[in-house]
C-alpha cells in the first residue's frame, strides 16, 4: 500500500465527506480520510497504485487547493 498526503484548505466536515465521496466514486479501492485538526488541513489517501495527479485534479475542479506534500 501507497500513502500519500496532500495539503488542503477544506474548512469543515461536510466539505470533507463530499469530497471523499467524489474520490472514492472514481477510486472506489482507496482509503480516503482527512484531518482538519491539523495546521495543513490534511488529506490523507492510501491505495495499491496512487494517482496523485487525478486526486489533485478532482479536488481543485471542487473548488478547493490541494498540493501533495513530500
């Protein structure tokens, strides 16, 4: 399993579960969850074989940043 981390400036909960939602419909095999307690904001996603430029993608044309970090 592959585990990436993105940073985003998703504020609240329900922002959150529309997101993974759209996610999970594209990537329905990764595990999606996120921690707004965080500083970052973070995204966390864990699967086989990430495609972290269409994850990216997804959540910019949701209106949102997302930048992976290293």
């Amino acid at each position: 399993m592959i585990v990436e981390i993105f940073k985003t400036n998703v504020q609240k909960v329900t922002e959150t579960n529309y997101i993974i939602a759209v996610i999970k419909r594209a990537f329905p095999t990764y595990r999606v969850n996120f921690d707004l307690e965080d500083c970052d904001k973070i995204l966390r996603v864990e699967g086989a074989e990430l495609q972290c430029d269409n994850i990216i993608d997804y959540v910019n044309c949701l209106g949102y940043t997302c930048v992976r970090l290293d």
